[in-house]
C-alpha cells in the first residue's frame, strides 16, 4: 500500500506504463575478447564478471535499436504514436549521424503528430535523469500526459580489443530499452532524484579523434583515438576513492527526499558495473544481494539502457512486488551519479 509518507517532488505524479527491450542477437564471449586482446579470460569473467556482450551488426544503429524497443514500448502501455505527447532520445555514445536529432525522426517513424522532442546526454546516468526532466515538464504543461524515453547505445564500437588502454572496458556491449510515461499512472512512480557530479574526472572516458579539437581529415593517420581509451591507474583510484561513495550518497539522498529510511527500500536497480563494486553497493545500503537484477553476466554494460533494461527484465519475471519502494541508481560519464525512487 502506499505510504502517506511518500513525497512527490512536484505537483504531478508520473509512472512507466510500458517497457521495451532491444539486444542484437550477435554475442561475443569473453574468452573471444580475452584472446584478441591477449589477456586472461579470469579479468573479465571473475574481476568483472561477464561472459558475453551483445554486439550490433552492420544494419543495427543506436537509432535502429532504439525505435525496437520504442515500439515494443508503446504496444506494452496499449497505446500507439499518436498518443505521444513528448519523446526523448537518451545516448551515451554516439548517434546514427553527427549533428542529427534522433528524437525527431523517432516522431517520423512512429507518427507522435502532435509530439515534441528532443535528445539527452549525461553518460549511462542519462536514462535516469531524461525521466525525471519528463516529470519536470509534465508539472509545468498540462497538455504533456504521455512521454516516451528511449535509450540506444553501440558501445561496442568505441573499444578495441588491440588497444591495452581499452581492456578495463571490454564490457561495453550494444542495445536499448525504452519506457512510456504516462502523468498519474499509478505504477512504477517516481517520487524523487537525487544527483552529483565531479568535474575532476571530467576527461576520465572520452574519444578524442572526430570533434573539433582533432576533426578526421584526409591523411588522418590516429585511429587508435577513435576509441574510447582510458588511464588505468586514474580509473582504478575512480573505482577505490569516489565511485562508491558517490553512488551511495546519491541513493540516501534520493530516499530521504522520498520520505523514506533506506530500510523501506526493497529492490535496487543499477547500471551495470563490475561485481565487486555491486556487492560493495548492495552492503553499503544494507540491502540483500539478490534484490537487484544483473544482466551483465549475459549483455555486459549498455550505457544509459542498463538501468531500464534491467528493470523491464526484473519487471516481467515478477520480481518487484507492486506497491513496495525500488531504486533507480546510475552513474555516467563526466562522472556523474543520479537515483530515484520508485514505487511500484
């Protein structure tokens, strides 16, 4: 039953009435990836924890992708694109095209006539973030009562196997999810956000070939910095001194803008990260460890997807009991932490 306790953080209530999921059927196995990149399959199955990617093939986009799961979506919530009244596109990579408006064409294809729209981008915490702007613009104009948020990634293609400052990220996989919501839906509500972000690890993850500092003109010759590349010795002291503490600041923060102990909580869904930083998460907040979907074994980390990804998944198989409090929990490139709290 719902608390009287539970604080909505603005005048309007919003909640997912439909879920989509996309993964491309092509998986690479981390012993493939170990191999090419001449290292021991353990560092990506136990200090990881993966044993596959999904990876897009040459016909699937972030865009392809993401209208599949945008589809599957709408037909969920029983509606069709005509009853979408705003549509946000969320990527932590890059899209189909440079200077390109995927929301848009989204709109196009899936005829949202009376629809507005737009791209998000705060790194795989940008999903999280995108649904709580929804509410935001929902409490300001009355005419948006049904939103769209899609996220779509190919974080496959910005790692290389052959580049050693790749292989701390050899679990970034392709895919997508999407979620309708609708103003006053009564399940999965968002009752508060919570975020932070530290502009020290500001350059911590970033391609640097193809933006405006080293544009690809003819005879470029650096394609190793087409590729996400990280410092080891700099994502390492990430993931020891900052990366935890964050995360669990910004779920307290979330939880007592909730009107809630963390002790209500009941389930916890996350972007995808290495289990040794999961486990440290879920004792942290005190929470079981099997009250959290991981999905990274199978699909390996997907960006921005992850966290709804996953949700849809615990969703269907009918673990989140309707009524009890959850946690949306992500992190992004930048870096940046974001939670909400859900009632189911």
């Amino acid at each position: 039953m719902q608390s009287q306790l539970d604080h909505h953080r603005g005048h309007v209530a919003i909640g997912i009435a439909g879920f989509g999921v996309y993964a491309p059927k092509q998986r690479v196995s981390a012993e493939t990836l170990a191999k090419e990149a001449n290292i021991p399959v353990e560092r990506l199955t136990q200090g990881i924890g993966f044993e596959h990617i999904h990876v897009a093939d040459d016909t699937e986009h972030p865009f392809t992708m993401g209208l599949s799961a945008a589809r599957e979506a709408i037909a969920d919530a029983g509606l069709t694109g005509d009853d979408i009244d705003l549509v946000v596109f969320v990527s932590a990579g890059d899209y189909d095209y440079r200077f390109w408006c995927p929301s848009s064409a989204v709109v196009r294809e899936l005829g949202c006539h009376h629809a507005y729209s737009f791209e998000v981008r705060n790194g795989c915490a940008g999903g999280n973030l995108a649904c709580n702007i929804v509410g935001g613009l929902m409490d300001r104009d009355e005419s948006v009562k049904t939103a769209l948020v899609i996220c779509a990634d190919t974080l496959s293609r910005v790692v290389s196997t052959q580049i050693p400052e790749c292989h701390p990220l050899l679990y970034f996989g392709d895919g997508a999810a999407a979620v309708v919501l609708k103003k006053n839906h009564p399940h999965y509500q968002f009752l508060s956000f919570a975020e932070h972000t530290n502009g020290q690890l500001a350059d911590l993850l970033r391609v640097e070939a193809g933006g405006t500092r080293l544009p690809i003109t003819p005879g470029f010759d650096q394609w190793e910095k087409t590729y996400s590349r990280v410092d080891t010795e700099q994502f390492a002291e990430l993931v020891n001194k900052t990366y935890l503490k964050e995360y669990v600041s910004v779920i307290k923060l979330a939880a007592k803008r909730a009107g809630h102990p963390l002790s209500d909580m009941q389930y916890i869904v996350m972007n995808q990260i290495k289990k040794s930083l999961r486990d440290g998460i879920m004792a942290a907040i005190k929470m079981p460890a099997d009250h959290t979907f991981v999905s990274l074994t199978e699909f390996g980390h997907i960006g921005p997807a992850d966290s709804f990804f996953s949700l849809a998944l615990a969703h269907r198989q009918g673990l989140l009991k309707q009524g009890e409090l959850a946690i949306i929990a992500t992190s992004g490139l930048g870096f940046s932490w974001a939670a909400s709290i859900i009632r189911c």
